[in-house]
C-alpha cells in the first residue's frame, strides 16, 4: 500500500507530513514517490494568506486530476477554517482538522480498510522515510498553537491553544533520527518561543536536553518571535551543533506599524539585540519576514521599513503583501491599502532583499565551512552535474560533481567557498 504526502506552507507543516510519514511506515505503507502511484493521498494545507488558501485548492484538485481512483485526505488550516468547503465543494474523502492531526494515520488506514484495500503488515526494510520523502534535515515539531493574537494572523485561530509535547519525547524521537543517518534537526512550531509554558518548561531548557542527550550533528530552529530570546539563549549558541541562522519575523520596520499588528517588539530593542547576537555569535546570519501595505500603512511607513531593513543588514526576507483575512482584527482596520500599492511594495522590497542576500553570501567567500550535502542534482547545458548543500549559517552552496565523485547526499563535508553564481543563486564551492 502507497501514500502519497505533500505540504504547502510552514515548516510546522513540513514536521507533520514528516510524522505521518514515520507512522504509515510502522503500519506497513510505503510512501510514493509520485501521486499516481498511490491508494491513499495525503494533503496539508495552508491558509496564511489569500494565495495560500488558492494554492491549497488548486492542488486538491490537481491531486483528483491526476490520480481519481486514490482516497484522498486534507488536513491543515485550509481544511480546518474551511472544512465544509474542503468536503463538499472539493469533493475530498475526509477532512482533518489541525485538532485531530495526531489521529490522522489511524483515519487514513480505516479509510482505506472501508474500500477493502487494507495495509499490508509492517514492513521494515523501508529506507528511513526522510528519504523516501526526498529530504535530509528533520523537521520535529516540538509545539503547536499560540497565545498570541497578532491583528493580521489567522493561523492562531486555526490552530487554536498552545500545546508542547514532553522534553523525553523530543529526545526520543531525534536519537531514532540520528540512528538513521539523519544529520540535521529543525525545531519547528507555531509559537517556537513559547515553548513548555504549560509544562514549566522553555525553549532553552529543551536545547540544552537535546545537546547533552542526543548526538544529532546539526541543530537548528525555526521561526522565533523576537521578543522571547533571552541571554540564556543566546548562550547556548557556545555549542558548535547549533546552527548560527535564526529567522525572526519582524513584519515591520516601522513602530507604528508594528502597534496596530499587536507585535510585541520594537524596532529599537530588536536593532540592539541584533548588535548583542552578532557580537557573540560568529558568522550569524539573521533573516526575518516583512509584510507590505499593511492597512494604513503611509509612505513614510513604508520608508521606515526600508530604512530598518537596510539598517540590519538581513541575510534573507520573506516578502509579503499583505492579504485580509476574515475573522482577523486587521481585516477591518481603516485605511486599506490597494492591492497595487501592496505588490508594488513587494517589488521594491524584493530588489533590495536580493541585494542583501549576496551581502550575506559574500560575506562566507574565502572561507572553508562544513555543507550538509544533500541529494539534490542539476544538470547544465554543458553536461556538468552540480550537487548542492547548505553551509551552518543557511548559505546555498553548489559544487561541480566532479570534485567530489564520492560525497554521498546527507553527509557533512568542509569545502573552501569561492565564488557567487551570477544569479546570486548559490555560492560557488571546491574541495578543501
């Protein structure tokens, strides 16, 4: 029996479909490589924006459209805030909302029982699933929800209270992970930061247990809101396994700005954090979200955002413009700002966005750094082969295959940066 998975959205959503994956393997399904190849597919989907919610229609019916006679299951915050859409109009075999993911597996083999095409028996000789799925670093989700109710999010409203799972739990499920080869962890969450609040726990207590009680060689972390990093945390840093790239989503420059999104950050204490990080943290790379036109936002607003962003110097951006989501306080602010001025925005953000991430990559040449290579390939016009990997500070990294006939995808090996490709792609690489 076959499952197909596929995710649209966050990382959090990444870390689920990774789950599911480990469970319908226990229960004896193998995960296809292709949709047309399975009896059962799985979609989770996504509803940050307008768009996403777009996109998570458009694949449920390029899932039908390409393989009819498969069950298929929507889970995700599309599915959870639409789900009479999702079931109805879509014409999707069962919907799952975000509140009974962790039963998912078990629904989708009783779906499949009901049209007597049952699992086979548990099948061991599986490769680890992560590369089933075509991916090297392991998303773990290590919490859900959040307390927070930032005007413009309507993910806190899909996915509803805060919950953490058990310090043992985590620990458990990395050294499973390092036991398969796996090389590189993600901590994901909605709320990363808030992590243990309602176990008497937090996120640097966790740290610490995965440092001192697995072996996994890389560490790194989702997105985290800035207002929660502390000294403690910036400490731990101190430990060569975690990995010097943090995004932090500003989603504003502006002060004013950030007041009417219920962002618990300023864009002065946030300057000054930074300065501490990069003083402490060597070669730190910082990347954050920005959200274009939010309502009211005035061109001297927008000049603000600008100016900070140039100001940090981020390695990264996401961009944004800003889409009204129903049942959020931002959606009836005044002063909407049009949909040409929002993408406009964007456009401008993103050329200097571009700009700023081959400052950060130029900052990494002539420097000799350990890449988790992955088994990603392209092939050039002219034959040549490139396979890629990511440096610790999250620097796209690209080698000519030739130099390196026997590195093998998932393997960590330290190569002298040269060069920036002219598309400001990737980071040119030769041998150590």
């Amino acid at each position: 029996m076959q499952v197909y998975l596929t995710s649209l959205g966050c990382r959090l959503n990444e870390a689920e479909l990774q789950t599911w994956a480990r469970q319908f393997n226990r229960s004896g399904c193998s995960i296809a490589n292709k949709v047309e190849d399975a009896q059962l597919i799985v979609l989770n989907s996504c509803a940050v924006t307008r768009e996403a919610v777009r996109k998570s229609r458009q694949s449920v019916r390029r899932l039908q459209r390409n393989n009819p006679t498969a069950k298929l299951i929507v889970s995700g915050c599309y599915a959870s805030l639409n789900t009479e859409q999702a079931a109805e109009l879509l014409g999707v075999d069962l919907v799952v909302s975000n509140a009974d993911k962790d039963k998912l597996c078990e629904l989708g083999l009783d779906l499949l029982a009901s049209t007597n095409s049952a699992a086979n028996q548990p099948d061991y000789s599986h490769s680890p699933v992560l590369f089933q799925l075509g991916r090297q670093r392991a998303f773990i989700k290590v919490q859900d929800g959040c307390r927070y109710r930032c005007t413009f999010c309507i993910v806190t409203i899909a996915r509803g209270k805060e919950k953490s799972r058990r310090i043992a739990d985590i620990v458990d499920e990395i050294n499973v992970l390092e036991k398969q080869n796996i090389q590189e962890i993600v901590l994901t969450g909605v709320h990363l930061g808030g992590y243990g609040q309602e176990i008497q726990s937090n996120l640097p207590t966790l740290i610490k247990h995965i440092i001192h009680e697995t072996d996994i060689p890389r560490i790194r972390l989702g997105s985290l809101e800035p207002w929660e990093l502390t000294d403690d945390f910036f400490e731990l840093f101190d430990n060569p396994r975690m990995m010097p790239h943090l995004h932090l989503p500003m989603q504003s420059g502006a002060d004013s700005v950030l007041q009417r999104m219920a962002r618990r950050c300023k864009t002065k204490d946030f300057t000054n954090m930074v300065k501490q990080m990069r003083l402490s943290i060597s070669n730190l790379n910082i990347t954050t979200d920005i959200i274009t036109g939010f309502p009211g936002e005035t061109d001297t607003e927008w000049q603000q955002t600008l100016d900070f962003v140039d100001q940090i110097q981020f390695g990264g951006i996401h961009i944004f413009p800003y889409s009204p989501r129903e049942g959020t306080r931002a959606a009836l602010l005044p002063h909407q700002i049009s949909p040409s001025i929002r993408k406009q925005r964007a456009s401008q953000l993103a050329g200097i966005a571009r700009k700023l991430k081959a400052s950060a990559m130029q900052a990494t040449l002539n420097q000799m750094l350990p890449v988790l290579w992955e088994n990603e390939k392209q092939q050039l016009a002219d034959e040549r082969t490139l396979v890629f990997g990511y440096t610790p500070n999250y620097i796209r990294v690209a080698m000519d295959s030739k130099y390196s006939p026997s590195t093998p995808g998932n393997s960590i090996k330290p190569v002298n940066l040269t060069h920036i490709e002219e598309n400001n792609n990737f980071v040119w690489a030769q041998p150590a």
